[in-house]
C-alpha cells in the first residue's frame, strides 16, 4: 500500500447523516476487496467485503459499492453514530486465493455529535 | 469463539535487540500473515505462514524472520533492531484458499518502541 504520512484524509460527519468513505486501488486484476475499521489502539476490524463479480454489496447499515471501470471502492454508513468514528481502509487482494493484502490510504471518519 | 490474540501488547527495546512476537490465530484458521504498520499509515505485509512454511513475503530484509507451530500459531522475530522498527506489528488469520479469496482478520497488535 502507499504510504499516507501522519496526516490522513480526514471526513467529519454530523451524527444521523449518511457517510461516504471513497478509495482508489491499484490493480485492475484484484478479484476481491475489503474494508477495515481501526480505532485507536486496535487492530483493523472487517467491515465488508465485495467479490469483482459484484458491484453492489450491503451489510447492517454499510454498503460498498465497487466500479471497476475506475478501480474506485466507496464504504458508505448509513445513519452515522459515534462509535463509527475511526480509521477505515480499503484494502484489496491482487490475485486469487491467498496473496497478501495490499491497503489504501486510510480515512479518518470522525462523527459530531 | 477467540479471535486472533497477539502478545505482548506493548515492548521497549533498545537499538541492537532482538524481540519476539506472539500470535494466536482465530479458532479455524490455518494461515497466519504479519504486517507492519506505522503511525498513521496502512498495514504493510510482511510475510505468510501456512503448514509451517513461509508461504510469500513482502520488502522486508531478513531480519524479520518467522515461525508457524503445528496449532497453526506464529511467531515473529526482528533481530538487530533499528529506530524505524517502531510501530504496530499486526497479526492476521484466514483459511488457506488456492481460488477464493476469504477475509483475514486481525489482531490488536503489538506496539513495538525502539529507543
């Protein structure tokens, strides 16, 4: 993954609205991508994850959505809460099976109450 | 049902030392990856364990090496320790897959402090 330096893409977002999380992968071929919550102190937590077969996918208040015309993910929250602040990545895996993953610049989401 | 458990959470060593880290993987999960991560960037791989062999590695030099048990548990060992070794190290399970891509989740890390 690219290296971000200390300060991230930051979104603040009023609680109650929607959150959109935007991410550009690298790799035409990757076949399978994630997104991962990370709050302070903790390891990367899975949100989500979409095939390339797929353009849409949705979970408990969180869709991803995947155009692979423009190697562009988007994570969006639905009704956004405090506890959704955080770091969240995108991350991909290049080939099939079990390569390693290569992650996206982190957004920092933070929710006003 | 135990997620992936990572010990210790927190090390100080100084420039030179050597350190070991743990990490348990979730309960049904055959491969074991590492990553670093430094501050407030992404997690960068470091390498892959599955049936106790290293399995493919990213750029790091050797000495970042590994382990993997037969209960399927990892371990990481950085020997002459540098400043830049500072930051998260993050443990990742998953099920071995040869086609299809499974998510790998993740323990809280340990926070490696080179002084």
């Amino acid at each position: 993954g690219e290296s971000v330096g200390l300060h991230l893409p930051t979104l603040s977002v009023q609680e109650g609205d929607n959150s959109i999380i935007n991410c550009a992968y690298s790799n035409s071929a990757s076949d399978y991508f994630i997104w991962y919550k990370q709050e302070s102190g903790k390891g990367p937590q899975f949100i989500i994850d979409i095939r390339s077969n797929m353009d849409k996918r949705q979970g408990q208040r969180v869709t991803v959505l995947l155009n692979k015309t423009v190697k562009h993910l988007s994570l969006q929250i639905a009704a956004t809460q405090p506890g959704d602040s955080a770091v969240y990545f995108c991350a991909e895996n290049p080939y099939s099976g079990n390569t390693p993953l290569v992650f996206g610049k982190g957004t920092r989401l933070s929710v006003i109450a | 049902d135990a997620g992936v458990t990572q010990s210790p959470t927190h090390l100080i060593k100084t420039r030179g030392q050597q350190v070991t880290l743990r990490c348990s993987p979730k309960s049904g999960h055959d491969t074991v990856s590492w990553y670093q991560q430094a501050l407030g960037q992404g997690p960068q791989f470091i390498f892959q364990y599955y049936e106790e062999e290293e399995r493919q590695r990213g750029n790091f030099p050797d000495r970042f090496s590994g382990h993997q048990f037969p209960n399927y548990s990892s371990e990481l060992n950085v020997n002459a320790l540098l400043l830049g070794d500072s930051a998260l190290y993050l443990c990742a399970s998953s099920l071995f897959q040869t086609r299809s891509s499974q998510p790998q989740h993740f323990g809280d890390g340990t926070r490696l402090s080179i002084l």
